[in-house]
C-alpha cells in the first residue's frame, strides 16, 4: 500500500509540474496580458529638494512676519481713532446737553399753557347763554 501512495503522490506532482510547463507555454504564446492602469498618470517637472523647501519656508516666514508688523501698526491706529471718536462724541454731548435742558423746559411749558388754555376753552364753552 506504501508503495502504491508512493508513486500516486509522484504521479500527481509530475503531471501538476507538466500541465504547469504547458499552462506557461500557452500563456506565453497566446495570452499576453496587458495591466490595465486605474488613473492616468501625467510626468511632472523635477522635485523641490530640501533646501529649495527650505528657503520657501524661510520667505513665507519673512512674509508672515512684515504681515504681523503691518496688522500690530493698523490695529494700534484703529484703537488711537477709536479713542477719538469717543472723545469726540463725548465733546458733542457736552455741548448738546444745555441746549436740550432748554428744549424740556420749553416743552413743558408748552404743555402747560396747552392745558390751561384747554380748560379755558373748555369752561367758555359749558353753559352758555341763558335768556
């Protein structure tokens, strides 16, 4: 029995390596594949080295660093129109304030005189004439 698995296990390796042999022959004669790409791929120009990146990183800091400089200046000069703006307005209220005090006393005098002519007018009108 030993015997007989013996050569069955040889027997199936010789035919396994024979149809391989044969398989590679055909597919080499008939059945060149091709790989298919996923994407089209376009050549790019040559790669930033390191120091090129480098100098990059260097400019965009110079840049970063005027940028900051200019914003601290613009935002000093709002803050110093800010202050006088509210001073101004502070300046104008002052100013303003007698002229509205005067206003209100007027006003309420109007309404006083408004209200006694009202009753005057309204006491002339009860009653009338009797004959």
């Amino acid at each position: 029995m030993e015997v007989d698995g013996v050569n069955l296990a040889v027997g199936g390796g010789a035919v396994t390596a024979i149809a391989g042999v044969v398989g590679a022959w055909i597919k080499a004669k008939f059945g060149k594949t091709q790989i298919p790409q996923p994407m089209e791929t376009q050549q790019v120009g040559p790669f930033v080295t390191c120091g090129e990146c480098k100098q990059h990183r260097a400019a965009i800091g110079k840049r970063i660093d005027t940028i900051e400089t200019s914003t601290r200046t613009i935002i000093n000069k709002l803050d110093e129109i800010d202050t006088r703006a509210e001073q101004r307005s502070e300046n104008l209220h002052r100013r303003l304030d007698p002229i509205i005090e005067k206003v209100a006393a007027n006003s309420a005098k109007v309404e006083m005189m408004d209200a006694v002519i009202r009753d005057a007018a309204k006491a002339a009108t009860i009653g009338g004439k009797k004959a």
